[in-house]
C-alpha cells in the first residue's frame, strides 16, 4: 500500500470517528428527554389508577400530595 492511500484511509476514518460520535450524543440527549418524558406518562398512570380504584376525590388528594400541595 501507498503511503497516500494509508493516509486517505486513516483520514476517512478519523472523519467517520466524528461523525458517529456526534451521532451518539444525539442518542443519548434523546434518551434523557424519553426518560423524562415517561416519567411524566408514569405518574399520570399512577394518577388514573388511583381514580378508577377509590374515585375522583382519592384522586385530588393524591395528586395534592404528588404535587406537594
């Protein structure tokens, strides 16, 4: 192998490096948003529940105290 060819090659690698690298930082900004956005679907779940088991008013009580109020 040439001496060009090797340093085209370690150049397209380097290239492909940054790229999947940035890639992957995208995936995991992603990940960090789902989490916190199934957290939020989490306790709306816990919220339904409540309701459909001891009724609305079990319910207000419950998101009062969730919510600290």
């Amino acid at each position: 192998m040439s001496e060009k060819m090797i340093s085209e090659t370690e150049a397209k690698l380097a290239t492909h490096e940054a790229i999947c690298a940035e890639r992957y930082e995208g995936i995991q900004k992603s990940f960090a948003n789902g989490s916190k956005r199934m957290t939020k679907i989490e306790y709306l779940l816990y919220i339904v529940i409540v309701a459909v088991l001891f009724g609305p008013g079990a319910a207000a009580q419950f998101v009062a105290k969730v919510l600290g109020l």
